[in-house]
C-alpha cells in the first residue's frame, strides 16, 4: 500500500503534522504550492485568504510535480481558512477526481479549535473519506492531546498495513 499524504501550509503547522504523520505511517509528503499566496501579514492577510477560501477565487496551484497515480491511497491536511478548507487544495481536488476518489484522511488545524465546517466541506467532496482529526495550531496547543490525536488517526493506517518510521 503506497500513501502520500498532500497538504498546503502557510505558516507552518499543517506542515509539521504532515511530517509527524507520514513519519508514523510511511508516507510521502506532497506539498500543493499555489501560484501566488496571501499577504504575509496584516489585516489584508486573512481578507485576502478568508475571500479566496469562502469564495474559491484566485487560487490557482502550480502542477504538482510528484505522479500521483502511484499511490494507492492519499490523506490531506490543511489549515482552516474563514472556516474553509485551503483553497488551493480544493482546486486540486476539483480537477482529479481519483485523487478525489482516494483520499481516505483529513487533518485540519485551525487557530480557534473548531474545525467542524472545514471538515462539512470536505466531506461532501471526499467520497472515500474514513478518518480525520482536527488539530489546533502550535501556538493554542495542549501537547498532550494533540500528541493523542496524532497517533490515534495514524494508527488506523498502520493497522491496516504500511511501514511506519518512528524515527
Ligand atoms: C487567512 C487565514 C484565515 C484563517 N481563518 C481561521 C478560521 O476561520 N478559524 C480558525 O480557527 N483559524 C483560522 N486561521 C488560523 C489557522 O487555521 C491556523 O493558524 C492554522 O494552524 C494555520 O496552519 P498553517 O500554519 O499550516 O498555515 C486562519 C489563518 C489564516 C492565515
């Protein structure tokens, strides 16, 4: 069984739990790079990323280089956005639909703790989705439970097959 997990991240935390998990499950990481992100900081920084996720404009992606059809099974992580899920992921998904169709994860990380809409939205697009986890990002985090968290949703891929790397 071959996995990738793909993810967006902007300042870092959907990134880190990407790396915890394909590290607890063997996967490779495969990271969507829009074509031009949001401002850095500042109020224009979440207007301009809460409109592209509540809307969907602007959020075009650079190909992902990586041959997708490789894998057997993917899992997606991202950061909560105006309650949204990362749009640039959405066009990624938008235009595959055996990605679509393989996507059996989500992890989202959200600055508040409630990721509920985000995970709405993508389940109504994931037909195949089995698991997910909402984490909260490093700076609110209670390290035990998301440590929890983690290793709950990865174990699920390791019971039913795929070479974890503890190190
Ligand atoms: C444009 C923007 C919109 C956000 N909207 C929300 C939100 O609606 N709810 C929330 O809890 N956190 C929100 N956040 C916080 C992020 O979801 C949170 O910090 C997350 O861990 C960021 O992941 P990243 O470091 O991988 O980019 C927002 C952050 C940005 C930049």
């Amino acid at each position: 069984m071959k996995r990738a997990i793909i993810y967006y991240s902007f300042e870092g935390n959907t990134k880190e739990a990407a790396i915890r998990i394909g590290k607890l499950i063997g996967a490779d990481l495969i990271e969507v790079k829009p074509v031009k992100d949001i401002p850095e900081s500042g109020p224009s920084k979440i207007l301009t990323g809460g409109g592209k996720a509540l809307f969907g404009l602007a959020a075009k992606i650079y190909p992902v280089e990586e041959d997708l059809s490789k894998y057997d099974e993917f899992i997606l992580g991202t950061p909560v956005w105006a309650g949204r899920c990362a749009p640039y992921l959405i066009t990624l998904i938008k235009k595959n639909e055996d990605l679509r169709n393989k996507i059996t994860g989500v992890f989202t990380l959200s600055g508040s703790g409630n990721n509920k809409s985000c995970l709405r939205q993508l389940k109504k697009r994931l037909p195949n989705l089995k698991n997910d986890i909402s984490l909260v990002d490093r700076v609110e985090r209670d390290a035990e439970s998301y440590d929890r968290s983690i290793t709950i949703f990865s174990s699920l891929y390791t019971a039913l097959g795929g070479k974890a790397d503890p190190d």
